[in-house]
C-alpha cells in the first residue's frame, strides 16, 4: 500500500517504508497517474510488488525533484515528472551516491 503525502510511505507486510524526496508541485492533477505507470511498468518488468512499490514512489519523486529545477512548484505538470523520469533512472543507477546526499 502506498500512501501519499508530505512524506510517501509504502507499507508492506510489517515494513513501512518512508520517502522523503519530491516536492510541493507534485500535488497536481496527474501526478498520481504517472506513479501508476512507473509501478505496473517496474511490474510488467517483473520486480517484486513491494520492490516496485519502493522503487517506483523514488523515482516518481527523484523525477519531481529534477523536474523543479526547471519551473516553479506552482506551475509543475504531470508531463514535467514524465519528462524527467528517465533522467531520474539514469541518475539514480550512475549516481547513487550524488542521490543519497542530494537532500
């Protein structure tokens, strides 16, 4: 189950997974479909449900994050967050370290 917030929190069995990435303007219409398409993507792909549920929600956020950089909060689309998600991808498998020390 996810759960979606100021903070993300995935729950999986007794594990509660917390996500403290993204951003104000991810509140916007949209924004919850293209987390969607990031978790059945990562499951049509075979990762394991709560796996794609904690990987998807960071780089639904981590994409929200980059996408910020170029526009405001008020004025971020969902559009904006897809744009970003492969930069996301590529950014978190090159840059792990740079990702964890971003916030």
């Amino acid at each position: 189950m996810i759960v979606k917030g100021t903070y993300t929190l995935t729950v999986s069995g007794d594990h509660v997974y917390i996500n403290t990435n993204g951003n104000p303007g991810m509140a916007t219409a949209g924004s919850g479909d293209v987390l969607s398409g990031i978790l059945i993507g990562l499951l049509a792909q075979g990762y394991d449900p709560a796996i794609s549920c904690v990987f998807g929600v960071y780089i639904h956020a981590l994409a929200g994050d980059l996408a910020i950089q170029n526009t405001i909060p008020d004025a971020l689309l969902a559009s904006d967050i897809i744009a970003h998600q492969g930069k996301a991808l590529r950014y978190l498998f090159e840059k792990p370290q740079e990702v964890k020390n971003s916030k």
